[in-house]
C-alpha cells in the first residue's frame, strides 16, 4: 500500500473523499482489480469480462459478461467509486453502447447509454472520483475522427460533446493522472501512424492541446498511469508496416516528449493497459502478434524496465477494453 507521502499535494483532511473510505476506521488497500473486457479470439467477438488482482500475478478469472460481443471498445472507471464504463468497439458493426459495472462485484454489464455516434478503436480515460468519464478519437463509418464525448459515469446516462482531438485519428490510447484532471491521448492511425500526444483538462470542456510527442509514431496501442504519481506509460502498437514492443513514459502533469522505459515481454499491437493506481503496477493484456495472444505483461511505473510475464487471459484476444478500480 502507498504511503502517505506517495501522496503529495492532496489535501490530507480529506482522504476519506479521496479513496471514499474511512482511514480513521482502518480504510482498504485502494483498488487492485483489473478488468479485460470483450475482444475478438479469431473465430468470434467476445462478451467475456476477466479480471485479475493486479497486485498478485496469476492467469484472468471470469467475471461476467458485456451487454454485446465486442472488440476495440474504450474502458475507464471513477476508480475507488467503483464503476467501470465499457464504451463503443465494433460488434461486426460499429457500436454506440455504453455498459457499465461494479468492479469490485462480479456479474454481467448493465446498459449505460449511447456515445455520440457508433465507433471503434476510441481512447477513454477519467479523473476517476471526480466521475467524469472522456472517450476520443476513434473510427465512425470507416472515417477517423478527432471528437471527443463525456459522460458522469456514476450516472448512466447518454454521452455528450467535449470538444475534439488537435488531430484526426483512431486505434489511439488514453491514461490520466486521477484527480489532478488531466488526460492525455497518445498515438493512433489516420493514413500514417502518428506520434501525438494531446492533453485535456477532464473537467472542463473545450479543445485539447498539443503535449508531445511518443517516442515511435504508432496506432493499436495501449496506456495506462500510476495516477496521482503522475507517470503515464504507452504500450506496444503498429506502426502502419511493424508491430512494436516498445514502452515509453511521460510526467502527465508536464507537456513534452516521451521518453523509452523498456519493452513488453511480446511485440504485439491491439493490447489494452490498466493499473492499480498509487500502488504502481501496470498490467498490458492480450493482443496480436499476427496471430492472437493470451499474454498479460506487467511493469511498476515508476521504474524503467523491461516487462515481465504476469499470466494469462482465459483465451487468445485480440483488442479487449480494460479498466480497473484504482
């Protein structure tokens, strides 16, 4: 468990808000489950939500299932508030739909509401108990697009319009650094792999603005952060001719390029990354190497390194959502 002062700059009277426990009554260790949620297992999409305790290396367990068999859908959460949002993928068509469900509880997803339009490959973050969830970027219709959605995920309820992406692009990633309200969006395809990375302020609505720059221009990759520690990790991709096993790194609070951490334990593209917060492991799941994987790779966030073997998904998949209560 983090320390407290792995906690700097939150205001201390209010860490019961903070984690939405009681630390004078001896609280819990803040969120460690992960989720991975639908895909593809090269013959059929997928329902199946797994999850994992992060903390603790072991294959995935079932947990339930989406409301639709899907792959390339966005996942995030409001963290220690618990719920997780499955947004969008493709269905055989392109979807709309929104789930929802209670991570710490397993069962099958629950209807949400609709995104803006019906569209894959979008990048989700949040600035977890604030409860506003951010879904960008994607593809609708076989054109790219740089729009970006809201919802309050403890409230279901039909998305709306945040703003847009400084550029045009699907297949893109997504992390944030909690409540300190800042997401970012990095890579994604649009003709040509590119190596953007844009910023948000999650809580006010408007444009977003350039960050940076990845180390390798790529789509299909996945991100995820230590949240309040403020590191940010990119993951794997296509680079629009090769896969990648590269991992690189950002202080979220801080615009500039990234910088390399290390490698995943497979070269693979269409992977999706979650985390258990603070306590700065990060999980990358599944994936295609040209065939589909069942790999799950781990990484602690503050430390560059190559990744180690973390255990297995309950099959081979190819581009599940994940997401997780920290």
């Amino acid at each position: 468990m983090a320390t407290l002062e792995q906690l700097g700059g939150i205001d201390m009277a209010n860490l019961d808000q903070i984690w939405g426990y009681d630390i004078a009554a001896g609280g819990v260790t803040p969120g460690d489950r992960g989720l991975f949620c639908g895909g593809h297992d090269n013959s059929n999409y997928l329902n199946v939500i797994q999850y994992i305790t992060i903390s603790t290396t072991g294959n995935a367990q079932d947990f339930g299932d989406l409301t639709q068999a899907r792959r390339l859908a966005g996942g995030t959460s409001n963290g220690t508030n618990d719920r997780g949002v499955i947004c969008g993928g493709n269905t055989g068509s392109y979807s709309n739909v929104i789930d929802y469900i209670t991570i710490s509880t397993t069962g099958n997803a629950q209807d949400f509401g609709d995104m803006l339009f019906a569209s894959e490959g979008r990048g989700a973050c949040s600035n977890r108990i604030n409860d506003r969830g951010i879904i960008g970027g994607g593809i609708d219709n076989s054109t790219a697009t740089n729009r970006i959605d809201y919802i309050t995920i403890s409230a279901a309820g039909n998305a709306s319009d945040f703003g847009d992406l400084t550029e045009i692009r699907t297949w893109v990633a997504a992390t944030d650094n909690s409540i300190y309200d800042r997401g970012v969006f990095g890579g994604g395809l649009s003709g040509t792999a590119k190596d953007f990375i844009d910023y948000i302020t999650i809580s006010t609505t408007g444009n977003a603005t350039d960050f940076g720059d990845l180390t390798v221009a790529r789509g299909y990759l996945s991100a995820t952060s230590n949240t309040y520690n403020q590191r940010g990790v990119f993951g794997g991709g296509y680079t629009g001719s090769v896969r990648v096993n590269v991992i690189d790194y950002i202080t979220i609070s801080t615009t500039g390029n990234a910088l390399s951490f290390g490698e995943l334990t497979v070269t693979r593209n269409a992977l999706q990354a979650t985390s258990n917060g603070i306590n700065n492991r990060g999980v990358f799941g599944g994936g295609t190497t040209g065939s589909y994987v069942d790999v799950i790779d781990y990484i602690t966030i503050l430390s560059p390194s190559n990744a180690t073997d973390f255990g297995d998904l309950l099959s081979i998949c190819y581009s599940p959502a994940a997401a997780s209560n920290a």
